[in-house]
C-alpha cells in the first residue's frame, strides 16, 4: 500500500518513512539536471538566493519534452541520479529535503542524507510518458536559455515512487 506524501516535506514526514516504502507525492516539485546544478552551484558560490524556495524542497532529476496541445508537458522521466550525487552537499545545505531520480546514489550521499535528515526516491526509468500523467502543472522558471534543462516548477497529483534511501541511511540496496 502506498503512503500518500503531501510536499514539501516536513520533519515528521521524513521520519516516518522508510526505504522500501512506495509512496504517492503531491505539491510541487523542482526540475534540475546536469546544466541548471552547474548554475546553482555558482550562485551557492557566490552566496546568492536561489531561484526556488529551498527549505523542505524536493528535486526532481528530469528535463521535461515539449507539451502535447492541453497538456502541461511532454514526458517526464527521471535521469541517473548518481550523476549529481557531486551537488548534493550543495542542495542539502540550502534545505533540500529530497530528490527524486533513477538509479543507485553513492555511499557519500547516503551518509549525508541520513547527516541532513533527507530521502531519495527512486522513480522508474523510461516511463516519462507515464509519469507525465501525474502532472497538473508546469512552467520553467530559471535558466531559460536551457531549454528543457531549464528549471521548471512541477506540481504532482499522485506521482508513484520508491523511498529508496531513508532520512537513517538504510537503503533498498543493502
């Protein structure tokens, strides 16, 4: 059975859930991939806001498609999370609560979730069209010159997922 996880995430939230746990996230969510973290990363730098609400916030590692006619997007899947695991001391300094992405993190970001009191969901890779479904709406709102690695601000109804390391460390894979 699913827990349905109202975001952003919230302490008490956090603690109860617990790897292995599928759950349903809705509210809104934050897009960054590869492009858009090397621009937070500078504005971290130089100790400049970011331009999203960081505090409880939850990451989704994607780019969407371009929308179809009546739709808020494309496809929306997940990208290899491990690829931004060098950005995640960054993100979790500024309040970060959770990520979503595919794929194992390493032992560094396991350890430092569980340091930061934060979750990693495990989302399912090459089902963008499917998860798409869950989005009610969408609009970029940094880094256009991006394109779809702009960030975009995503709100999810019911979007399925995998609590795949836990605010303890204890992760699905062992």
């Amino acid at each position: 059975m699913e827990k349905a996880i109202k975001l952003p995430l919230g302490e008490e939230v956090i603690s109860q859930l617990e790897a292995g746990d599928r759950v349903l996230l809705s509210g809104i969510v934050y897009t960054l991939r590869d492009s858009a973290h090397k621009q937070l990363l500078q504005l971290h730098r130089e100790n400049k806001p970011f331009p999203f609400p960081t505090q409880n916030a939850v990451i989704y590692y994607a780019a969407p498609t371009p929308p179809k006619p009546g739709h808020p997007l494309g496809s929306l899947g997940p990208t290899t999370a491990s690829r931004m695991d060098a950005y995640v001391p960054m993100l979790l300094e500024r309040g970060i609560k959770g990520t979503i992405g595919k794929g194992r993190r390493s032992e560094r970001v396991r350890k430092l979730l569980k340091e930061h009191k934060a979750v990693y969901f495990l989302s399912a890779g090459g089902a963008g069209a499917y998860l798409s479904q869950f989005v009610k709406e969408a609009k970029p709102i940094a880094f256009y010159e991006l394109g779809p690695e702009a960030i975009y601000e995503v709100h999810l109804e019911r979007f399925p997922a995998l609590v795949a390391i836990d605010s303890r460390g204890k992760s699905i894979w062992g």
